[in-house]
C-alpha cells in the first residue's frame, strides 16, 4: 500500500513537473515572440519615420535650400561599374534652418541579381570632414524598366542623406560625394542612361560621363536628344528643354553637358554607349 501511495505521488510530481515545463516553454516562447515583434515594430517606425522625413524633404526643403555649383563625374567601366564623384555648393536660401538634404540615385541591375547591391556610398565629405557612410543610404524602390532594350533590367531608386546642418541665415557647405556603382550599367554596349534628378533649385550644373582605360562613350544614337528633359520624376517628357539642355552638350572624349540656366523639379537623363575599340561599331562590343 505505502509502495503504490509512493508511485502514486512521484506520478503526481512528473505530472506537476511536466506542466510547469510546458508553461515555462510557452512563456519562452511568447516571451521571444514578442520581443522579436518589438524589434520588427520599432524597425519599421524608424523606417516609416525616416520616409516621412524624406517626404518632408521632397516637399519643403527643395524650396529652403539652393545648390549654387553641382558637377557630376562618371566614370564608366568595361563591366558596366562606374565611379560616381558628386561636388555641390549649397546653402540655405530663406531665413530656415536644414538639417540634412537627400540626394537621389538611381542604378540598374539585372532581374537575376542581388538586389541593392549595385550602389555603394564610399565617402562623403562636408567642408573638408570625412563623415560615416554606413547608414547614409536610403533604399526607396525596385522598379522593372518599360522597353525591349531593358526588359531584363530592374531599376533601384534611393537617397543619400547628407547632414548639412545648415543654420539660419545665409551659410554655405561643400560637399564631396563619392559612390561605387556596382555592375549597374549592364547594357552599357547596347545604352545607357545616367539620370540627374534637380531635386532643389540649382543655378549651375557640369555633367561629365567618361570611360575609363581602355573605354570609350559616345551619346546613343538612339536617343532623340543628348539630354532628355522630363518633368514630375520622369512621367512627362519637355521636348523644348530637351533641346535647350542639348545645345550645351559636347561629346569629345567622353560627354559633358553644361548649364547655367537655374532649374527645379526636372529630371535630365544622359544616354550614351560604350566602345572598346575606337575602329569599331560604337553600339557593338
């Protein structure tokens, strides 16, 4: 009687045992659950609050502050990389304050590709001070491109976020901005484009595409001007600038298009081809 009482009791005490284990499990793992929620939820409010951010860039700061001087340098590699230099002279045009400004990138990658990964930020200088890179590049959108000659290409839109911290008044920055383009001109022997989106008012621009050793770029032949105006992000094509911007356009060792006209809301984009050998079919490899 007393063995089976005994039996009875250490049955009892696996039992009790096992279900505070069950419920130690479950509290573990809610426990886990809802941290790992909290992690997902407060990652997506800094994203969601950094994109209202840049929203309020988009419809405020273009209009606070001006970029005095803004040149451009492309260089273009055979394997369809490029280095991307940027060199801007901005400062606050109204009696405001700017934090940060945002300038757009835009690559091109192959469907098959890893995505976002054509773009790197490798340096960016304010007046002379190197700056952390690592979270300066924003990721905006992944789009396919309409057309035959980029139906196996995706385009990767996203924003550098340059901490100008311009106070009131009247004070200046230059910047230096230096970007890896990683394969992101895949049809490079077939077109290219390289778009520059004036996203605050700008009084001078110098646009420079070259190849590097060995490479060679003309303007596409299937281009209808040198430099393709559009306005409201691309969506709406203005012929008249178009061949306003063309006639500032040279093509001799390389492309360079030039313009003093100041300008706001505009997207320009430069097509061009690249050549191996100077004896050979500019669109053929």
């Amino acid at each position: 009687m007393a063995g089976t009482l005994v039996s009875l009791r250490n049955e009892a005490t696996k039992e009790q045992l096992f279900g505070v284990l069950t419920w130690v499990m479950y509290a573990t793992g809610a426990a886990t659950f809802l941290l790992l929620l909290w992690i997902v939820s407060t990652t997506l409010h800094q994203r969601l609050d950094l994109l209202r951010s840049l929203r309020d860039v988009d419809v405020h700061v273009s209009r606070q502050l001006r970029v005095r001087r803004r040149t451009d340098r492309l260089v273009v590699s055979s394997d369809g990389s490029g280095a991307y230099v940027v060199e801007l002279e901005v400062e606050a045009d109204r009696d405001v304050a700017v934090a940060w400004l945002a300038f757009p990138i835009f690559s091109s990658a192959p469907v098959d590709a890893p995505p976002w990964a054509s773009v790197r930020v490798r340096r960016l200088m304010i007046d002379g001070r190197e700056y952390d890179v690592q979270q300066s590049y924003i990721r905006r959108s992944r789009a396919f491109v309409e057309g035959e000659l980029f139906k196996d290409l995706v385009i990767e839109e996203g924003v550098v976020r340059i901490p100008v911290s311009l106070e009131k008044g009247k004070s200046k920055r230059q910047i230096k901005l230096e970007i890896d383009l990683h394969q992101s001109m895949p049809a490079l022997f077939t077109e290219e484009s390289h778009s520059i989106d004036i996203s605050y008012i700008t009084d001078e621009i110098d646009v420079y595409v070259t190849g590097s050793e060995g490479l060679e770029i003309f303007p596409s032949p299937r281009a209808a001007h040198l430099v393709e105006a559009s306005q409201n992000k691309g969506e709406h094509g203005d012929a008249q600038e178009s061949i306003l911007q063309s006639s500032t356009c040279r093509h001799r060792d390389g492309i360079h298009w030039r313009s003093r006209n100041t300008k706001l809301g505009y997207r320009y984009e430069i097509r061009f081809v690249g050549r191996r050998d100077v004896t050979a079919d500019p669109v053929s490899r």
